[in-house]
C-alpha cells in the first residue's frame, strides 16, 4: 500500500458502532472500572499530528481523575527509534504502540496481555486485535476500511431493467453474483447511461496501490488463514504460494473488461480519474477506501448524493465468501509496557478506557483526533455523517460476516509492489500472460524477502 495513512486519518470521520438496544445517549457499562488506579502515566505518542490534543486530553484526563498524563512524541518517521532509546531509561513509558503482527514481533517481551481490560471487552471485532495464543497485545484504536463502492441509484436503475439477473443488491454476496450483474450491467450500459460498470482501474506507474496491495491483500489473507500461520514469525511469511491467484484474477479481470476505459489505456488512469468518473455518475462501482468520500464530494459537479453511496466486499469466489466482509484493519495499536508495575499497567487500562468510554474522551476522539473506533462505547448520535464510514462500522459491527484482516502490512517493501504493479498493467495490455503474472509474485516476494532478511 502505498502510505496513506496520514492522509487517510485527516479524511476520516470519526465514530463508533452501537451494538445497544437504546438508541441515544451514553451506553451502559461506560463506568469508571472498579479499583481504578492513580497516579501519573508516561504515555509514547506515534502521530505528531496530535501531540496537541493529547495536551487537552491530559488536562480533562486529570481535572476528571486527579491523574497525570505525560505525553512524549515522537517526530515523524522516528518511532521505534525513539521507542528504543525511551523504554530503556528507568521512568519508561507504559503506554505505547505497536503496528501490528511485526511490532508485536519486535516488542513481545515489553507487550502485556490486554485480553482482561475493559476496552478490550468492548472491541467489536475481536479479530482486529493483535494476538498471540490466547493472550491479546495490542488494541486498534483507529480502523479503517475498504471494498466495492456502489452507487445504489445507478443499481436500483439498472434491478428495474428488464432481464436483470438480481432485484437488489441484497442478492448480490458472492462472486458469481456479483459477476452475473456486472456482465448484465455493462451490456446494457448506454440504456443506463454510463460508461461502463467499474471506473477505470488505475494502472498508472505511482497510482496501482489499490491493487498491488489493497486487492492482493485478500488472497494472501485466505492463504495465510489457510496456513494457520504465525504471523509474527517474519520467517513464516517468507514465502508465499499464491494459491488464490485465479481468485485475484476474477475479480481483477470483472473490473478491466467491464469499465468506463479500455484494458489497453489503463496505464494512463490516476485514483482522480477514477474518483471523478464516479461522483459525476459515469459509472456505478469502483474499488477505494472509507477516505475516498472526500475525493467524491470534493469533485466539481458531483451527481452522487450521499445517501446512495453504498460499500459491497470484494468478492472473488472464495468459498464460503457470503459471510465476508469488508478488508478493515489498522497499523494502530495500543500495547501496554508489562515490564511497568502492576498499578501503572492498570493505570493506562484505565486511561484508554476513559478515553473511548466516558463523554468526555469520546468527544475528543470524534472531534479532535477525528478516528474511526472499533468499539461498541459511542451512541447512535455519535456515528460520522461520512456514508463510507458508516458503512464501514456497519460492516465490523455485523456479527455475522468476519472482516478480511490487512496483511498487507507484511508485504515486501516498494520494489515488490511495484514490480507486481507493473505485471498487472502488462497483463491488462495482453503483453504478459497471467501465468508469468503469478510466478513473478512469488519469486519477487521470496526475493525481496530475503533481501530485506539480510538473505
């Protein structure tokens, strides 16, 4: 993926999911816990972007409690350097984080096991968390998401059609649906008024992330799930088998054969080109992030209403697929120093609750660190106006789909991707077979490995 997530954050809305009965106000069960502990917490940030907010939330932290919150940041692009040099000195900090299933690797003998907080209780999708056996080490304390976006005017138009091989999208949850529509769809594409199903799919040198890592991280999900392996062992992610190939290819080649743009001209479409062609109604899907409904209201002329834009998973014949979800996950994880003391560890359980639980921090996670959470703490009030990410905690919230998990974090770094970037755009232009397409994944993944192993 090519690194967005500053930008991603600064387009998020925030909120979290109702999972209660009620409708409004604070939900049950967002006490302080009993035996809370006291005293002053040293607390790591990663984002300098918001080293000022957590000034305003150590001094509510403290007015609320008589606690003291000390927040040091690390510049940008320094974390784990400085994470290194601090957890060494005798007042380390307690609070910091990790980015996953690789910083649990790195800092396992400084994570303690989160599985008894109360915030951990509240997470409503418990797979988001970095695990361990049944110990738990990190929280995601931001998510983000992604799929199929769909204007579900454009689908409604095209269900009203005569021979439409769905009534609703509701009958659209597997791949040979959603194939069996788009096909259907893309016939009768001047009827509908559209250039084609999919806007183009961006194959531009710099602008392929969306299927380089963001598509790719779905048949390496299924593989890995398969494998049962060990993510946080970087030797067991050393290699790959690519054995969801043709699952990538189906849906790879539904969205370049039924698009506003030829196979053959994919190389010269940018993110924009697709963004734009969506909110000005040239076509009805297109695959992005929670944090492209800024670049769809932002264009000039946008059709689109809001209320019409609609997530749909990224289906490619899996089985068992009917019950997936969403791709959401997250680089952002609290862990909690165990090598503290007992009551320090305790003390920053304590803060992170307050913080997503109490009226107080939850309103300066919606209004001033502006995340998307994973917990079930925020009221029906308290979801964003943003459509895509109300989709999104839609989707984690809905106990009878699993969310695909990011393993696009343990992709080999740039050259990878981009070498396999460029395979999909020759592939798109009939000058490579989709053979060579999927040996050069897996040699270049063992290569760049290695490489980076040191090999």
């Amino acid at each position: 993926m090519k690194s967005k997530l500053g930008l991603v954050f600064s387009l998020l809305v925030v909120a979290s999911i109702i999972l209660t009965a009620c409708g409004g106000g604070t939900p049950a069960g967002t006490e302080a816990p009993a035996g809370a502990a006291t005293g002053e917490l040293y607390y790591l940030n990663f984002k300098p972007e918001v080293a000022e907010t957590y000034t305003k939330i150590a001094e509510a932290w403290n007015a609320e409690t008589g606690n003291t919150l000390k927040v040091v940041t690390a510049a940008s692009g320094t974390y784990e350097q400085t994470l290194k040099s601090e957890i060494a000195k005798s007042d380390p900090p307690v609070l910091f984080q990790i980015n996953g299933p690789v910083g649990y690797a790195a800092w396992k003998d400084y994570t303690a096991d989160l599985s008894g907080t109360e915030l951990y209780k509240h997470l409503t999708d418990k797979t988001l968390a970095v695990t361990d056996g049944a110990g738990v080490y990190g929280l995601p304390y931001v998510i983000e998401g992604y799929g199929i976006i769909y204007n579900n005017a454009m689908m409604d138009k095209y269900f009203a059609t005569e021979g439409a091989t769905a009534a609703s999208m509701d009958e659209v949850n597997n791949f040979a649906a959603l194939k069996a529509v788009v096909e259907d769809m893309q016939s009768k594409k001047d009827a509908l008024g559209i250039g084609g199903v999919f806007c183009s799919t961006s194959l531009k040198p710099g602008e392929d992330w969306r299927w380089q890592t963001h598509l790719a991280n779905l048949p390496i999900f299924y593989e890995f799930r398969d494998n049962n392996l060990n993510l946080s062992d970087p030797a067991a992610t050393a290699e790959v088998k690519f054995q969801y190939a043709e699952n990538y290819k189906n849906i790879f080649d539904l969205y370049i054969n039924n698009s506003t743009t030829a196979p053959t001209l994919l190389g010269s479409k940018s993110v924009d080109d697709s963004m734009a062609e969506f909110a000005l109604g040239q076509c009805a899907m297109v695959q992005n992030g929670n944090w492209a409904w800024g670049q769809i209201s932002g264009v000039d002329g946008n059709t689109v209403k809001a209320e019409e834009v609609k997530y749909l998973p990224i289906y490619t014949g899996v089985p068992g697929e009917e019950k997936q979800g969403l791709n959401i996950g997250t680089e952002n994880f609290f862990a909690i120093n165990k090598q503290a003391t007992p009551e320090k560890q305790q003390l920053a359980a304590d803060f992170i609750w307050w913080l997503y639980s109490s009226p107080t921090g939850k309103a300066f996670v919606t209004n001033d660190l502006k995340f998307m959470t994973p917990f079930d703490t925020f009221a029906d009030d308290e979801k964003p106006t943003d459509p895509l990410a109300r989709e999104v905690l839609r989707y984690a919230g809905n106990a009878d789909l699993y969310s695909v998990a990011w393993r696009f974090t343990l992709f080999p770094g740039q050259p990878f991707k981009d070498a396999f970037g460029a395979a999909l755009l020759q592939y798109a232009q009939g000058s490579m077979p989709w053979e060579d397409v999927q040996q050069l994944f897996i040699d270049q993944w063992k290569a760049e490995k290695a490489k980076a192993a040191g090999g």
